[in-house]
C-alpha cells in the first residue's frame, strides 16, 4: 500500500514538474501579452471586428540577443501598429487611435491604423 502512494506521489511530481517545464518554453513575451490583451480589448469596440496588434519597441530596434536585463520588461513603445476589418471607417480609425493614445500615453503620429484585408470565402 505505501509503495502505491509512492508511486502516485512520484507520478504527480513528475506531471508537475513537466507542465512547469512546458508552460515556461511556450510563455509569451511581455511584449505579446500586452498585444494581445490589447487586440481583444479593442476587438470589443463597436464596428472594430478582428484587430492584430503590433508594438515597436526601443529594444526592437536592437540587438537584444544575449540582453536579459530587467529594462527590457520595461521596453518604451516608439510606435504600434493596428490592423482592424472596420478600419475602412474613418470614425473607426479615429475611435482607435484615440483609444492606443490614450492607453499607451503614445502621440497620434506614432500610431499607424489599417484595415484588415478582406478574405474571399469561395464555395467549392
């Protein structure tokens, strides 16, 4: 009997410490997280639709290789870059730019607002 609780105990640490491994190697970046919260916040506007989000940071316009300092948790956003299916709408592009702005304490020129291309769904 104890060497069946030893077993599923082994077993359990062993789970454990495998989901922990896992979960480290596909943790997103600070950066990413940030991007994607921020695109499904946005995604929730009114006539916005899908939204890709993407962050230009100092860092991004280094060589960050082998820097694994805590200033790059911190990275300074220079510019983002927004893709949304209503951005067509010049009130949608606006609602968004003033959104980013005001979220990310960025001016309205270092925010760049696209609209998403259109997909063609055939019917075979």
């Amino acid at each position: 009997m104890a060497t069946k609780k030893a077993n599923i105990i082994a077993l359990i640490v062993i789970a454990l410490v495998g989901f922990l491994l896992f979960r480290q190697d596909v943790s997103p970046s600070i950066e990413e997280t940030v991007e994607v919260k921020l695109a499904a916040t946005l995604s929730q506007i009114e006539g916005v639709g899908q939204v890709s989000v993407y962050f230009h940071t100092e860092a991004s316009a280094e060589s960050t290789l082998f820097s694994f300092s805590e200033n790059e948790k911190k990275a300074t956003y220079t510019g983002v870059l927004i893709v949304s299916e209503g951005a067509q709408s010049p009130i949608i592009r606006r609602q968004l730019q003033e959104a980013v702005s005001a979220v990310l304490q960025l001016p309205a020129h270092q925010i760049i607002i696209l609209p998403m291309k259109k997909e063609d769904h055939h019917e075979s």
